[in-house]
C-alpha cells in the first residue's frame, strides 16, 4: 500500500516508520521542513514540504494512487480539511483524521470521515490505570454507547457455550485469550478455565450484563 501522512511531528513520524517496517510505501507532508528530521536517516519515503489540503502538495506526495491517507498534524482544522479534500476530491477510501476536541469528532464522523479523538481516548486509558480493575471498559465508541469490555470467565460459566453466555448477559463475545493465544469464538465455542473474554456490550445495560455473566447460566 501507499500511504500519505500529514504531520510529522510524534504520531506522524511513529506511523511513518511503523508502516516502512510493515513493507508499505509512504509520503509525509508538513510545514515546516525541520521536522522531517524525525523520520530518521533510515527513512526511504517521500517528504514534501506544504499544507496538507493543498492540492498540488497532495499530488506530489501521490494521493493520486494512494490507497490511504492520514492526517495527524496538530490542527483540528487542518487535519479535517485535509481529510476531506482525500476522500472527496482524490476518491482515497481509507482516510482517518486526528481530532482533539471529541465534540468535533462526533461530528465529522456523521460526515463520514473517521477520526481518532486523542484527548478522550488519552483521559480514558489513564483512568483504567488509576481506577481499580475491571472499573472502566477497555474501549469506548465516539458515541459512548458501545464499549469492550475484558473479563476472566467465572468458574459458573465453564463448560458452556459462548451463545449460551451472549443470550443471558445481552453481551457479544468478540474473541477470546486463551493460554496466551487469541481465538475468535463462535456460538459453539465452549468456555474453558482461564479464558479472557472480550465482550462488547452497551453501555446503558453494562450494569445488568456483568450481573448475568457472575450469576452463571440459570441451569447451573
């Protein structure tokens, strides 16, 4: 894949050397040349000096035939912009655009353009380090409705079937970590001891879910 990046400050650069290291091509744009040092002497992409939403700064960066673009500069404005003018006039499907305000985010996701809300998802992930476990989700949706959640399985619920779970806790078993390896369960899957489950679940039931799932099965 090529893919183009706007920004090349921390994100910008990580995710730059990142995808070199995958075997995909990449091109960095930003303002201001210096920061390009960031990339490192190893670095084989394209750098091009300009603003991300400029059309001519675009192309030379290859937009014309990438397959993804990303623009994780510090600007709100910019990186919205500039995600934007990707998807709608070079036809790029892949387009994700770093937010800091979540309010904006929401917006421009019903727009179409995902987004990454760093301070949200910042706040969040400190939370989980600070509150006692299993206190906050894992993960949360822009929306907040949906959320992940991350649970040893209980002693009550081994030896049954994933779907038998799912339909008592109104929760979606997405994978499971099983003696250090993921697995992705299926309704048949039997839970077995020491599983770590993933589950997705709403969060206006995430009170009721957790009770169904320490309860166990109702023929237990």
């Amino acid at each position: 894949m090529h893919i183009v990046i706007m920004g090349c400050g921390r994100v910008g650069s990580t995710l730059s050397r990142s995808l070199e290291q995958r075997g995909h091509t990449t091109a960095v744009i930003d303002s201001n040349p210096d920061a390009f040092r960031r990339l490192g002497p190893g670095f084989t992409g394209i750098t091009v000096t300009g603003m991300g939403f400029d059309r001519e700064v675009l192309i030379k960066a290859g937009i014309e035939t990438a397959d993804a673009f990303a623009a994780v500069s510090s600007g709100d404005n910019s990186n919205i912009i500039s995600a934007r003018v990707a998807r709608e006039q070079f036809k790029v499907e892949n387009v994700v655009a770093r937010i800091y305000d979540p309010g904006r985010a929401e917006v421009y996701e019903r727009l179409g353009v995902p987004t990454v809300a760093t301070v949200p998802w910042a706040a969040d992930q400190v939370l989980r380090r600070l509150v006692p476990e299993d206190a906050e989700p894992a993960w949360r949706d822009q929306t907040g409705q949906v959320r992940l959640d991350q649970v040893y399985a209980p002693f009550s619920w081994i030896g049954h079937r994933v779907a038998d779970l799912e339909i008592a806790a109104d929760v979606r078993v997405a994978f499971i970590r099983r003696l250090g390896t993921g697995i992705i369960a299926r309704p048949d899957t039997v839970i077995q001891e020491g599983d770590y489950l993933s589950l997705f679940l709403l969060e206006s039931t995430a009170e009721s879910s957790h009770a169904a799932i320490e309860a166990g099965p109702e023929d237990s």
